[in-house]
C-alpha cells in the first residue's frame, strides 16, 4: 500500500536508490508508497476503544497470553487509515501501532492464538519495510525469541508483497497459517473528508457530488449517503483506493480516475483485481510469472490446507 506525505517525496526516492543498490534484483518493484494521510484527523469516525483481544482462559499453560479474534499492526503514518478499514471491514479488531520489527515481534508473542492478522506497511515483492527495517519475509524469524503464535489468517494491506509468493510462504510457516492474502501491485488510498450538517437537503448534495467522484474507489464498507445524513452534524473520513501502474507517476487524487487513466493500470479501482489462488507449490512458477512488464492487478491467496 502506498501513503505519506508529498513533499516527503525526495527523500523516499533517495531510499529507494539506496534499496535498488542493495538488492539489484528488486529495482523496480519495492518502493514507499506517498502518504495522503492527514495526521490528527480522528473526527467522530472513530470510536475510543479498541477491542478484539481477550484474556486466555488456559491459566495453567499460558496465563499472561492472549487470544485474538481480529489484531491490525502498522505504523502511526497508516493510523488513520487502518481506524477506517477497522470500523469498516475489520469490525472489533484489536488496533496496535509499532515502529520496528523487533515491536512487531515483541507484540505478537504477547498472543497464543489469532485468528486475523492484518499487516499494513510499506512493501515490497516478498517483503515489508517497518520504520527503518526492509526485511524479506523469509528472514523474519531472527526476531521472535519467544513461542510464537498460531495465526490462522494473514492479511497485508501493502504494496507488492504478493509478486514474490515464494518468499511469503516461509511467513505463513513461522505461524502455521492456513491462509494469505497479498496485493501483487502499487495501490494508493487517500482520505476523503465529508460534511453532515443540519441542511439535510444541502448534505444530500454535497454527497452526491463527492459520491459521484469516486464511484467505485471507495474501500469496501463505506457509509451511504442514507447513512451518512442520519449521522449527528459534523465532519466524517472516507477511504478511497485504487492502484498505481509505477511509482513516479502523479499520485494526486483524480477528479475523474477513469478518464485520467491514459496507462494500462493507472487509477484501476481494487475493486478492479482479480483473486488469485496460489498452491504452496506453485509459488515459484508464479514468482517467474510477476517478472513480466505488465503484471496483471491481482489479490493473491495462499492456501496451505491445514
């Protein structure tokens, strides 16, 4: 997944050359994603607690460990979003910010079983960045000194990791997980922020407007405008998303995405991507597949059978 700040620009560019020097194969498939997030923006979105995770009734074995139904782990930078995607598709998750993998590690041993875990990062083909540590997912392992735990499903909200299935499937062993999602592509979200005042007839314009705009970029699970006018007065986020065919093409959210699309895949809604079922065995095949130039937009499944 692709977000930060614009003017932020230079200086990932310059960290990507730094990555491209390191792994030289890689050198145009892993890349930060600019930011849209407008920080502070909590808004009445949101509620004030998060909840998912509850208290292990096994005392004898585990009696500090936890269970969790749904657990979301990212960065400040993608704090906002993942509130949205929480309220929206991820009901009653348990919300947790970290700044390194060695906090990513330290928060997960704090769990014996999860059901859902959804990993939003910065990504790359097989990998994910957390604040300063690029890591292939199949190298992961150094950071948990503790039993690990058993995760039934995981989720990344990140940019390219599916185009490396390979690297993905020793991820999914580490936690003897049935079942990964990854997107094999760039994608973009923004926020979008919309009023509701007291003028029921002038919200219901406001929105239709706005609604219009972005027909069919808006993330799954996003408010009607019914649904929005019966809310109390005041100012909501939406998420809109959609992907990017590379990474130093405008990132400015189009007036009209469709009719700015003059690439293959540029302004693609997700909605547009196809689901792609990996057998653990076929993963290498599929790795060579994602070398090509034009790399279809797909969500890729990874199912294990256990």
């Amino acid at each position: 997944m692709l977000s930060a700040n614009i003017d932020n620009q230079e200086s990932l560019i310059k960290f990507q050359m730094s990555r491209t020097q390191e792994k030289t194969d890689r050198q145009s498939t892993y890349h930060s994603r600019p930011s849209f997030l407008e920080r502070g923006l909590e808004g009445k979105l949101f509620a004030s607690n998060d909840a998912g995770a509850i208290p292990d009734t096994d005392k004898s074995s585990h009696p500090t460990l936890l269970k969790g139904e749904i657990v979301i782990i990212t960065t400040q930078e993608f704090v906002v979003e993942m509130k949205i995607r929480k309220r929206q598709t991820y009901k009653g998750a348990k919300l947790i910010i970290v700044n390194s993998w060695g906090e990513l590690a330290e928060e997960l041993q704090k769990y014996k079983t999860i059901q859902r875990l959804i990993l939003c990062f910065h990504g790359g083909p097989g990998a994910l960045k957390i604040g300063r540590q690029y890591e292939d997912l199949n190298e992961v392992k150094k950071y948990f000194d503790k039993k690990i735990p058993f995760v039934k499903q995981i989720n990344f909200e990140s940019c390219n990791v599916g185009r490396d299935p390979v690297l993905i499937i020793p991820f999914a062993n580490l936690f003897k997980a049935s079942k990964i999602t990854a997107w094999n592509h760039f994608t973009v979200s923004i926020i979008q922020k919309v009023k509701v005042n007291k003028d029921i007839n002038k919200t219901r314009t406001e929105l239709e407007l706005t609604m219009k705009r972005f027909k069919g970029y808006f993330a799954p699970g996003t408010p009607t405008i019914d649904e929005l006018i019966k809310r109390p007065a005041g100012e909501y986020l939406l998420l809109v998303e959609w992907f990017r065919d590379d990474f130093n093409n405008t990132v400015l959210p189009p007036p009209n995405p469709l009719g700015l699309d003059n690439r293959i895949y540029k302004f693609k809604p997700r909605s547009s991507a196809k689901l792609r079922t990996i057998a653990p065995g076929m993963a290498s095949t599929w790795k060579e597949k994602y070398q090509d130039v034009i790399i279809p937009l797909e969500q890729i499944i990874i199912e294990f059978g256990r």
